[in-house]
C-alpha cells in the first residue's frame, strides 16, 4: 500500500458550531489570506479587480457574477479571497530551490497543507527514472521528451488526457483539438467526478445537462429548495441572491443531513444594515433527511401534491404545461400508487407532517427553484434522483417560467465551460462532425476513458501516459491507493499547474511539472495582453483577463502550452497554424464560433460587459430530448418540431446497514476547496486545528462502544476488498443516526474505484458504508 499523506493530528479543539455565516469573521479572514501572501498593493489590485466586468474569473466556484451591478470593492466571499490568495503568493516560491532541498519521497512525508504553502511553481521540472529528485528542464526539451513519448506509442488510446475545472473556454478547445488530432477521445475531467449525473439526468429528462434558470430568478422565486449543498462553505456568494430572495418573501427549505451554517443565517458582509442589525435568516423548512433518501422524499412530496390537486382541482398541478411540454406523465402517476408516504418518510427518517409541512409551501406556486449539488449527485441511484427532481419541478411547471427551475450548483469555475467546449469522453457525432468541416481531419469517434474508466486503464497497463491540464488528480479520484498505484505504472505522468501537490509526488518512471499562469496573472502573447472566457453556471459567458506581474518569467500560458506541444507531437501532420492560435486568443474565440453552437460574433459579445448567456432551450420551455420522435407530437400539430420533457420513474433505494456498519458521507471543511488545503479549521461546524476526523451522532459513538474524541479508524468493504482510512478523532455531532461524515481527500481511500453511479459512473463518495474500530 502506498503512503498518501501524514496521519499526525495537529491539536483537535471543539467549539460549538456557529449560528450565521460571513460577515466580519469572514472579512478578517479574507484580508489575513491575502496580506499574508502578497504585500499590500499587489493584494489590494487583486481583490479589486476579482469578478469584476473589466476583471478576472474567480478560481474558485463556478457561482455566477450578477448580471446587472456589481460591487465596486468586494465583488467576492471567502472562499474567492482564499483561493486568489493562494494564487498570488509571492512572499515564497517553490522554485528549484526547493526540489534540491527535498527529494520526492521526502516531499510526500508532507501534508498538503504544507505542500500548498510553498508558493507558486516557477520552472518546468522532471524527475527522471531512478532520480530521487525533482531537477529543472527546458520548456523545448520537456514538450520534445513528451512529444516523443506520445508518438512512441502503439496507439493514441495508451494515453490519458485529463482537464480540471480551472480550465478556460480558449485553453480546454485547443486542448480537446490537439487530443483529437492526435487520435483518441480519451479525455475524462472533474465532471466525471461531481456533477456527471446531473448532465446525464437532465440531458435524458429536458435536454439540456446546465440549469434552467439565471441569475435574477432567484429575487423573483416563491420557494428555493436546497438539496445537498453548503452554500456557506462551497459557494458564499449564492447566498447574497439567497438573501435577496428572502427580503422579497420567498421560503427557504433546505433538505441535508446536516443542517449547515450557511443556511441557518447570512450576514451580507457588504450590508450596513446586516453588521449593525444582524444578518438574515435564509432557512424557513429544515428537513434533515438520511443520507442518499433525497429520492424517497421527493416521491412523497409528488404523491402528497397530488393528493392536494383532489382537494382543489386544477390548482396544484400544471396540467395545461404537462400535456403541452411532456410526456410519460400517466406512467409517472400511475407508479407512485407502489408507494405510501408513510413508507416513504420512514425510508427518510421523517414524519409525514415534516414532508407535508413542506408540500404547503409548494402546493400553490409555480415559482420555486430546487437547487443540489454533490450530496445528490455521489450516489449509485443518483441519475434516478436528480431526474425526480425533474418529475417534481415538471408536476408543477416550474421550468421556463421567471422565479422557476432546475438549478445544478457547479463546483468548479469554468468545468462548465469545458464541457462546452468539447472536453468529454463521449462527444456528440455532430461536434465531431463540425471538427472534420473545420479543420480537415477525421476526429476518432469511439468513446474514450472518463476519469475511473482512465484510472483502470493506467493500473492495466492498457495506458502508459498521463497528461493533466490542472488539478490535483490523485487526492480527486476515488480509491485513492489504486489510483497511486496507477499513476506509478505509467512511463509519463505530467501535469500543468501552479502549486506544488501530491499528483507530483506519486508519478510515473518519468514525471513532468509544467508551471502555467494563473487568472489573476498578465498573459503577455506574441500580440499583446490577452484575455480568456469562462462559463458561469448559468450559462453566462464573460472575459477573463489577469493583470498581476507573473512571479516568474519562465511561466507559460495554458494555451501557449498546449500550442507547443500539439506542434512537438504532431509536427507536419496538423496544418493548424497553433502559433497563431496561441499569440492572438480572438483567433482561438474564431475557431470556437465557427464550431461549438451558441457562439455566433464571440469576440464582439464576450466584449461587452458582463458577457453572454448561451443558448438554453428548457428556459424557453424547448426541451431538445433525444428519445421523443416527431410523431410523438401529432397531438399537437403547433408544436410539432418540439420535443418534450420527459417524465421519469425511478425505485427509491434501501440502504440496509448492519448492527455495527454506518453510512458515510464526504465533506469540505471551511478552510479548502475541492482538493486544496488553505488551513485546518472549520469553524463553521467548531472543528478547530484538525481535518481528521469523522462526525456522527451520539446514539452510534454509544452504540458501538466508542468515545468522543476516541481515535479510530474507518473500514469500507466492498467486493471482497477492505480499505482502510487510519487514525480518525469522533467527534459528536447533529448528523441522524446511522450515518457519519468525513473530510475529503482524506477518506477517498474508502471508495472504491468501481463502485460508481448508474449512467454517469460518477464515484460514490456520498454513499460508502463502513465499519468503525479502534485505531491501535
């Protein structure tokens, strides 16, 4: 087994858990992350200038900017100030210097914390087979090396091509170009390991896999349902519109486990009134449901709403959008008479009057947004899950109105934008057809490795190169043992970034390290200053441009990067003109119109301020489902070129546990984002100076013999296989019997590799049964 990470705790200390999210804590916070790794001035422009209209994309959430106002001087929360600090460093670097102090194995003793805290990466790097460190290369010699390691290969499939959300529209379309060109579609991302089941579910139920909504439907909602999100923690800034709608009278429900600070109340640090008053209260209804039973409570409230149209007929349901805009509702209907609500509620470990109380809030509006992130979409029946969400939104004709929809909350800034522009395992004929018409070339059109697909490929040795494009892949897949184990079988692994992590740590024979800029870094091309763009997650495609002095002279852009070495590979055989491409992005932005649909005049659009919203047809109440025939609409000869919505029946699953096993969830602290450390508190939830550790309620610490603060360790099974997370601190908490929750990337080891989401195949990091013993 190999050594991922230290297992030394750092001095666990327990407060109770705060009442309101923000405000000055949150203030202090974002000045001390930022003063503590640039000086004044360059931390200062920074913070001016982040999410800004004439500015640069966050790096961290993929939370949309407000498309009207935005504030002059704090367009940003937390978690944004963290992640900019992170990226602006310049009191320290983790240039050469530092990979002559350490050897490769002496850096892995490190945490990632502390891995982190070395500063930007400033040269290209290579540990070569048999070196026991990291020593400088040559940005030619290092894209020659990786050139010729590619076309040494028997076939282009042999190699991994991976994407993280980070990304831009510019970098992620040139990059899914070179890969094509060179031959395969092996080109998994962090998709594949968080929202993949949203896009599945609602590509196959309205047509589209993004959120039906924009920015302004929150102020204008009647009910906001959250659905497995910390908005608090993973996405602050959602809860300005959050507040927003609740000074306009809408009802809050959030539906969690854990109720989370960041829905209890809101102080809006840039409100007057909420630091002198006190902030908002957000949560009206909080249902705190067992894990992975979200499906079983949206099939109660389906069967209750029904029950409610008998009482007051045709002011419940929709039925004028039903028989228009849908089909397969009969079917839907007929198969919740298996259920009862009593069943059901017990399935969640509710009451029937807790599901009602929340059916009053929905009974008589149209208007209501549900909302959901990875607590819904790491399951094994999470497709099933996310596509009753639809059936519920559907019931009541709350998709294509103002104030309603389907509101997926991405995780990563631009992992939208990416997929958009071609970054999939499974493309479409028709964009690969657009490729051939543009460029020449015939695309490969079998279906390539997602990101566990990729990860069983490498540890067969059927794939011997990995290329990652940002990101930290190892801490981010699940089974975090076999993916080292995978990655060390490779002849190549190389990896573009900006800090120091454990992906560079745990390498193939050869390793490379490619440092790139930042977005809050100057990209200085052949032509001048450049911008790039991003997608929000609500569709809105705006300009991204850095203006910080890079923290060192040998630091490439992504696209310069990607231009280089698609000329190294391919060489004669592409008549792509990437120097071009890569000193002039509008030429890029050219290519990108004339292919990807949405983008018609994307260098003059994306120029104005705020950007562009994208196509989207569920808006317009045009569902584009790729399983409704023409014929299907004879009924309705008016709309007979429209396809229809799609209601869904899906088997809420039990998750029987025995007498000493628990269900457990992964979790973000408040001090990290997805993989990245920024310290090691989370004083949201009172856990102060310690990651490891697992929450679960009293009655279980009691029932199997433990203690509070006990150290244990967590054993998963799964296939005749136990995995091991060692050395964990109990800690009491709200969380409903039998189940428990833990930090990751720590206790990704649990998860097994095959152990996926039906469809989407995404890992089920929020369903992982497990033991607990006590560590020896």
């Amino acid at each position: 087994m190999n050594k991922i990470a230290p297992e030394n705790f750092t001095g666990l200390r327990i407060s109770e858990p705060k009442d309101t999210a923000a405000g000055m804590p949150a203030i202090l916070e974002s000045v001390r992350f930022i003063f503590s790794n640039a000086d004044v001035v360059r931390g200062t422009k920074a913070l001016l200038k982040l999410n800004q209209k004439d500015g640069y994309d966050c790096p961290s959430c993929a939370w949309p900017d407000p498309d009207g106002h935005r504030s002059p001087i704090a367009e940003y929360c937390e978690s944004g100030a963290k992640a900019v600090a992170d990226e602006i460093v310049t009191k320290h670097t983790a240039g050469p210097v530092l990979f002559q102090r350490y050897s490769v194995e002496e850096l892995r003793q490190k945490s990632d914390l502390w891995l982190g805290q070395q500063g930007r990466l400033t040269q290209p790097m290579i540990v070569r087979p048999g070196a026991t460190h990291y020593e400088p290369i040559d940005w030619k010699d290092a894209f020659q090396l990786i050139g010729d390691q590619l076309n040494g290969l028997q076939s282009p499939d042999e190699a991994i091509f991976y994407t993280s959300g980070r990304t831009s529209n510019e970098a992620a379309f040139l990059y899914q170009l070179f890969v094509r060109m060179y031959g395969t579609n092996n080109l998994p991302d962090c998709s594949n390991m968080c929202h993949e089941s949203t896009s599945v579910a609602l590509a196959e139920t309205i047509g589209l896999g993004k959120a039906s909504i924009v920015y302004d439907d929150f102020e204008k909602a009647d009910v906001i349902m959250i659905m497995g999100q910390n908005p608090g923690t993973n996405a602050p800034r959602m809860m300005t519109p959050l507040e927003a709608a609740k000074r306009n009278g809408a009802t809050i429900i959030a539906v969690n486990p854990l109720f989370e600070t960041g829905l209890k109340a809101f102080v809006n640090p840039q409100s007057p009134r909420d630091m002198l008053l006190g902030g908002q209260k957000l949560t009206d209804i909080f249902v705190q449901i067992k894990i992975n039973t979200d499906m079983a409570f949206l099939k109660a409230i389906c069967i209750l709403l029904l029950e409610e149209e008998k009482k007051a007929p045709g002011k419940v349901i929709d039925w004028p959008f039903i028989k228009q805009y849908t089909k397969e509702h009969e079917r839907f209907i007929e198969s919740l008479s298996n259920y009862t609500v009593e069943d059901l509620a017990k399935q969640c470990g509710l009451t029937v009057e807790k599901i009602q109380e929340v059916v009053d809030k929905l009974k008589y509006t149209q208007k209501i947004i549900i909302c959901w992130a990875m607590g819904l979409t790491q399951h094994r029946d999470s497709v099933q899950t996310i596509q009753e969400v639809i059936n519920l939104l559907l019931l009541k004709g709350s998709i294509g109105i103002e104030g309603g929809g389907a509101a997926p909350i991405r995780g990563h800034s631009n992992v939208q934008g990416d997929r958009t522009m071609g970054i999939w395992e499974k493309p479409k004929p028709e964009f690969l057809d657009k490729l051939k018409e543009v460029f020449g070339f015939e695309p490969p059109r079998e279906e390539g490795h997602g990101t566990v697909d990729a990860v069983k490929a490498m540890h067969e040795g059927r794939a011997t190169v990995f290329f990652g494009m940002g990101g930290n892949f190892l801490m981010a897949v699940s089974d975090t043992n076999y993916t080292a184990d995978a990655l060390q079988k490779c002849d190549l692994t190389v990896q573009v970034s900006t800090k120091l992590n454990r992906s560079h740590l745990i390498h193939g024979k050869t390793a490379i390290i490619l440092p790139c800029l930042g977005r809050s870094d100057q990209d200085k091309q052949a032509t001048g200053e450049q911008f790039v763009t991003t997608e929000g997650t609500t569709g809105v495609v705006q300009q991204s441009k850095g203006m910080l002095e890079p923290v060192s002279e040998h630091l490439k852009s992504e696209p310069a990067i990607i231009a280089a070495l698609a000329k190294a590979t391919l060489g004669e055989k592409s008549t792509v003109n990437w120097d071009q491409l890569a000193g002039n992005y509008d030429h890029i932005r050219d290519l990108i119109e004339k292919v990807v649909p949405g983008f018609e005049k994307y260098n003059e659009r994306v120029r104005h301020p705020g950007g562009f919203y994208l196509p989207n047809g569920p808006r317009e109440r045009r569902f584009p489902t790729t399983n409704v025939k023409e014929s299907d609409d004879q009924n309705n000869p008016g709309r007979s070129q429209q396809n229809r919505a799609i209601f869904t029946i899906n088997v809420p699953q039990e998750h029987p546990l025995k007498e000493n096993e628990l269900l457990l969830m992964t979790i973000r602290s408040h001090d990290q984002f997805n993989t990245t450390i920024y310290g090691m508190n989370d004083r949201y939830r009172g856990v102060h100076n310690e990651r490891r550790v697992i929450f679960m309620n009293q009655k279980d610490i009691t029932r199997l013999g433990l203690k509070v603060q006990q150290v244990v360790d967590m054993h998963s099974h799964y296939g005749g296989v136990t995995r091991t997370a060692a050395r964990f601190i109990v800690v009491s908490y709200d969380i409903p019997a039998g189940n428990a929750a833990a930090y990751y990337p720590e206790t990704n080891v649990l998860v097994p590799i095959e152990n996926v989401a039906e469809k989407s195949l995404t890992p089920t990091s929020k369903s992982i049964i497990i033991t607990v013993t006590e560590s020896k």
